[in-house]
C-alpha cells in the first residue's frame, strides 16, 4: 500500500536491524508517549534476583503527574519471531520485575541525573504532584504494577495471540515507515494516550485539529479520565451492553487501562445519547485483534440522557470522559471540554 503526502507517494519500509528501529523510536519518543514522558533507551542488565532482564528501554509516564507510572520498552521489527524472541523476552520481564525493582530504580535516577533534559522532565511532574522529593516521586512510579509497550513496526495477529497468553499488562504500539523515491521518510505510529484525534464527527466533516499543542491539552484531558465513551448500535447495544455485560472490540490508549473504571454506552440515532454507564470489572485482550473485551461489574444503569448540542457531532470511537461529570453535563460537548 502506498501513502500520498503532497502529491508524493511513499511506500512501505522495512528495516532489517532492530538496532535502526530502536534509533527512530527514540528520535520520536515525545510524538509517541508525549512531552510529559522520560524516555530512557539504553539497555542494561538489572540484576534483582537470578533473572536478568534486559529490555530496550524504560519509560515513566507523567501526564498525569499525581500518578506517574512506568512502563517497560520492549522495541520490535515484524520479521523478529513472535513467541521465540517477543513473547520469551516478555516473560522474563515481567517475572523479573519484583525482584529488580531496587536496582532498575538506581538504574533510572542515575540515567535521569545525568540528563538536565529528563531531570528537569522529572522535576516539573514532581512539583506537580503531592510527593515530597524526586526520590519519593520515582518511587511511586517504578514500585507499580508491571507494565509493559511493545513499539513494533507492523503488528499481526500471531503477537497478539501471544500477548493474550501473557497474563500481564503488556500493549502494542505500532510505528510504520513509509519512503519515497527521493529518500524521504514520514511516519505513522499510534500514542500512549491514542490522542491524535477525540473520535467526534465535526461541523462539516472538518478533522479535529491535531496540531503538537491540541494533542498534548487532548493527553493531559485524557489522563484525568475514568470513563470511556462507546458508541453502540441497537442491536448491539440490547445484545451484549444490557444483555450480557460487556463490550468489546474496544480500541483502548495503553496508558488507559489502568485509568477506566467505568464504560458508558453512547446509542447512536436516532437516540443520539449517552443513556447508560456501568463499572468495569475486568479488560482483556480480545481475540487476536489488538483490541479490548471489557466486563462489567454488575448490569448498566440507566441515566438521564446526555445528547450532542450539535446533531453533527457524534462519537465515532472511543471518548474518554470523567464519571463525576456524567452527573451535571447537559452535553456530550461538555464532558470533553476542560
């Protein structure tokens, strides 16, 4: 498949050494995780226990900066085996991960330390939050969960299939090259917070502006949320929302996880509202799809209809939204705008 940018056509890139692909992964680390991030790339061996973990890279997410959290970097090429070189790796970091946790602390300060850029990354999220010190800030983020992010170059269903055999939080971000015959390069890569776009139609179709500053407001908004926003035809809506207590095939940000704790159903026309919202108990990985099953609690209530103030804008994915504001918003518009 060939893409057209300005009246140049790219086609597909492969790269053949992992080495290069991790290179591009961390020339693009704020467009992939956000300026609000520490991106550290180099590799080191984590001595915790007798497993020694060694993954690509480390990132602490802090766009949320009262909950700052850590992920591990595990970076991919397609033509790496799915299960002998990804899912083995993967393993062996997240039943690693306890044991090394003092030392992979060390680890990252000193990484982050020797850096102004990232100290200062550190700094500004501490001042942020109500932790009293840097050392209690990173604390709170490296003694977390384990949680992991796969940056692949193309993800097929055979990866997938093995993070589902994983009982662990482990995501999938791709970034895809493109060349041209000129030896020009762009880029299509998913983010942490899937931000790029707020999955609403706009007032004569026109794209939600996705400008560096938009998109960074968009991830700051989303990391306060705790409700996600889907939209549902009738069928499907009676069938599985009300009916059995769950929805899936959800596309949900790696950093959101975590944050959702509840789903609400957004009934498309003729409803055109959101009419009725349940707690999650439990996300999973659906299928081989790269995408998400989520269980509810216990069945969805009813709420008073929350519509659109404008019949052209209507969710067409995934909006994230907060629970408490479920409870006074007279709009869909309002609850995405603060």
């Amino acid at each position: 498949m060939q893409v057209l940018v300005n009246n140049k056509a790219y086609s597909p890139f492969h790269f053949e050494k992992e080495a290069e692909f991790e290179m591009l992964v961390e020339k693009l680390a704020d467009h992939i995780f956000g300026q609000s991030s520490i991106y550290i790339s180099k590799k080191k061996k984590i001595k915790g226990s007798e497993i020694i973990s060694i993954p690509d890279g480390y990132l602490i997410d802090m766009a949320d900066p009262k909950n700052p959290a850590l992920f591990v970097i595990e970076n991919e090429i397609v033509s790496h085996d799915p299960f002998r070189h990804i899912g083995i790796q993967l393993l062996k970091f997240a039943t690693s991960f306890d044991e090394s946790k003092v030392e992979l602390r060390k680890h990252i300060m000193n990484e982050i330390t020797a850096n102004q850029t990232l100290l200062s990354r550190l700094e500004k999220g501490c001042n942020n939050s109500t932790q009293r010190n840097i050392d209690s800030y990173l604390d709170l983020a490296v003694f977390g969960e384990f949680k992991a992010l796969i940056v692949i170059d193309e993800a097929r269903e055979e990866l997938h299939n093995v993070i589902r055999k994983i009982n662990a939080d482990i995501s999938v971000l791709e970034l895809k090259t493109f060349t041209s015959d000129t030896g020009d390069f762009i880029y299509q890569y998913d983010t942490l917070y899937d931000e790029d776009e707020e999955n609403i139609i706009q007032p004569e179709f026109k794209n939600v502006a996705t400008s560096p500053d938009d998109k960074a407001k968009r991830r700051a908004r989303r990391a306060l949320c705790d409700t996600i926003v889907v939209p549902a035809q009738k069928d499907g809506f009676l069938r599985e929302f009300i009916n059995n207590n769950q929805w899936y095939a959800i596309r949900i940000g790696a950093a959101m996880k975590e944050k959702i704790k509840y789903i609400a159903a957004y009934q498309v026309a003729p409803v055109s509202a959101i009419t009725h919202v349940a707690e999650i108990d439990s996300i999973m990985p659906y299928q081989n799809s790269g995408k998400y099953l989520v269980k509810f609690k216990t069945p969805a209530t009813e709420i008073q209809p929350i519509g659109v103030s404008n019949p052209d804008k209507s969710p067409q994915g995934p909006v994230y939204i907060r629970y408490s504001d479920l409870k006074t918003a007279k709009s869909l518009d309002e609850l995405t705008q603060y």
